[in-house]
C-alpha cells in the first residue's frame, strides 16, 4: 500500500504490545484465566485486549480468505463455547451458529455478550457488520471489562486499565475519520455490500448504490437487472470516486464491476469481514480508512491488506 499522505499517517500500535501491556509472570493458576470466545476475530481480538493474561481467547470465524456466510462450526468450535465462561457475538442473524452451540451446552453461569443487544438494535437493522461503526467496539469494550471484572473480582483495576488504554489507542482512528469527514463530506461511493458502509457514512460518504442492491449480494440473491444497469452507470459514468467491495466474496457480477472499474479509471477498495492476519482491530480499521483516503485522494487501489 502507498504511503498515507499526512493527515492520515497514524501511529500503529503493535497487537503484541496492547495485549501484553502490564503483564508480568503468567498466573500460577489456570483458575485465574477465563476461558473466552470472540465469534468473530475481531471481537476475539478485543476480549484479548481487555482481559490480558487473564484470558485464554479463541476466536470461531478467524479465516479472511473464506465466505464467513457459509461457515459451519465443527466439533472443536462446540467445545470451546462450551468451556467458555464469556462469549461475545454478533447477532442480527449473522452468527447465528452461536446460539445453536450454546444451547448444545447450556451454562446459566456464562456470560453472553450478545453486540446487537448491547447496542440496542432491533432484529430488522439491515446491515449485520456492526464492528465498522466507530461506536461499536468502545461499547464492546466496556461490556468484556465489566463481565471480566465480575468473573475475577481481584483484578478488576487490570482490566480497567486495558480498557484505558484500548480506549486511547482508537484515538488516531477516529480523529483519521474526523479530518478526513471534514474535508471530504459527500464524496460519492458504490459498493457492492454493506460491510462497510458504518465506516463509509462516518467518513461522509455518499454512498450511491441502492440498499435494495447491496442486501441482495449480501443475501446470495440475484439483483434486478435495474439496479445492476445503475451500478455499471456509475462506474462507466465516473459518478463515485471508489468501488468498495466485500474482499472475502468475489463472484462473478463482482468480477464485472471490478473489470468497468478500472476500464473507466475507478480505483477499488478491497473490505473485509472477518480480521485480516497480522492485524489487531484498531490497525485493520485505520488500514481501511487508508485504503479509503488512498482512492478518493491518490487515486490508488487498495483490494489486499
């Protein structure tokens, strides 16, 4: 990727460095660590965050090459939610996976930390990927912290600091969205998913390709011939600055927008939904938001983290 012209050229934290922050000797006990469960990496990755050396973390969907629609848990993914003594998921009907396995192993003790029900979504919010909008993960955050701190009461002042500074170390990423926000407000998007428009309208996007279109991809469903005429127009006619595309699902209508992208000059963005490898989240988002600044203002083409 090219270098990010200054107003976006933000101090990256490695993973290894927020996780470890205040860890000494590791517990003499395994009693001391929660067993956790991110269902997503992304929300793996934050409970790891948090809990330090006092959590053992695995994360269900962690594959960035796969088509996370598609996923079917295993046998090993079952027992690691039934020995999980906190869980975060998604909800909005996208991992739903997870209720299945936490029924097969019911636990009254376990804590469920249920995104969509943290931040008072209702069932019929459109667009499932949550992790893009700047509010989610700080609310995320402060959830795993107080369930922790409840799971093991004599190292809550740890995970208050690690929540401290995971709070600080979304700065960049938000100020990032804030300047650029300000500088670009209506800069014309299409998209072929949602996946990341949270992050797109937080940048002041106009995202221009229908919702009706972006849910039927999302949804495996063939679009209307309509609305696939006005996605080609765009993209022919120059009217958005960027494609944003889901990376991890490329099929062939996708494959045809990408092609009139770049017959018309159209640079591209590549999104993901599952965490890339060698990110943590606060990296990946400011890596997206790069990407993004890159197209509309480099004119630069970003399809791989």
């Amino acid at each position: 990727m090219a270098t990010p012209r200054p107003l976006l050229r933000l101090l990256v934290v490695p993973l290894a460095m927020l996780v470890a922050v205040g860890l000494g000797a590791q517990p003499s006990s395994a009693a001391q660590r929660v067993r956790a469960v991110g269902a997503e990496n992304e929300y793996a990755n934050v409970i790891a965050q948090i809990g330090g050396r006092y959590v053992g973390v695995t994360g269900i969907l962690t594959n960035p090459n796969t088509d996370p629609h598609t996923f079917e848990s295993s046998p090993a993914d079952a027992q690691e939610v039934g020995s999980a003594r906190l869980i975060v998921q998604n909800g909005l009907g996208y991992d739903t996976f997870m209720n299945n396995m936490e029924r097969a192993s019911p636990n009254p003790a376990r804590r469920v930390i249920t995104v969509q029900s943290l931040l008072g979504l209702p069932d019929d919010t459109p667009n499932p990927h949550l992790w893009y909008s700047p509010r989610t993960m700080p609310a995320v955050a402060r959830a795993i912290e107080s369930d922790l701190a409840s799971l093991l009461p004599s190292h809550a002042a740890y995970f208050e600091a690690n929540l401290t500074r995971f709070d600080r170390s979304l700065a960049p990423w938000t100020r990032a969205i804030t300047a650029f926000g300000a500088a670009h407000r209506g800069f014309k998007v299409a998209v072929t998913e949602p996946v990341a428009d949270d992050l797109l309208k937080a940048l002041g996007a106009d995202i221009k390709t229908p919702f009706r279109f972006q849910a039927d991809v999302m949804n495996g469903v063939d679009p209307a011939p309509q609305d696939i005429s006005l996605q080609t127009n765009l993209l022919a006619g120059h009217g958005v600055a960027v494609l944003v595309y889901n990376q991890q699902i490329v099929d062939s209508l996708t494959r045809s927008f990408l092609s009139d992208a770049r017959a018309a000059g159209v640079p591209v963005v590549g999104v993901y939904e599952t965490m890339p490898s060698g990110y943590d989240y606060q990296r990946w988002m400011l890596a997206e938001v790069r990407a993004i600044a890159g197209a509309v203002l480099g004119h630069r083409s970003t399809q791989k983290l």
